[in-house]
C-alpha cells in the first residue's frame, strides 16, 4: 500500500488527471 501511495503521489506530481484517477480506481 505504501508502494501505491508513493504512485499516487507522482501522478499528481506530474498533473496527470488520467493516471491519477485510473490509480485509484485500481
């Protein structure tokens, strides 16, 4: 889960509105 997180954080690092919502879905 932390793993996760650490992706989730990126994501919404870099603006990417479509990774950020797939991450979390997933």
């Amino acid at each position: 889960m932390k793993q996760n997180n650490q992706t989730f954080e990126t994501v919404i690092y870099e603006g990417a509105g479509h990774g950020f919502f797939r991450a979390g879905e997933e």
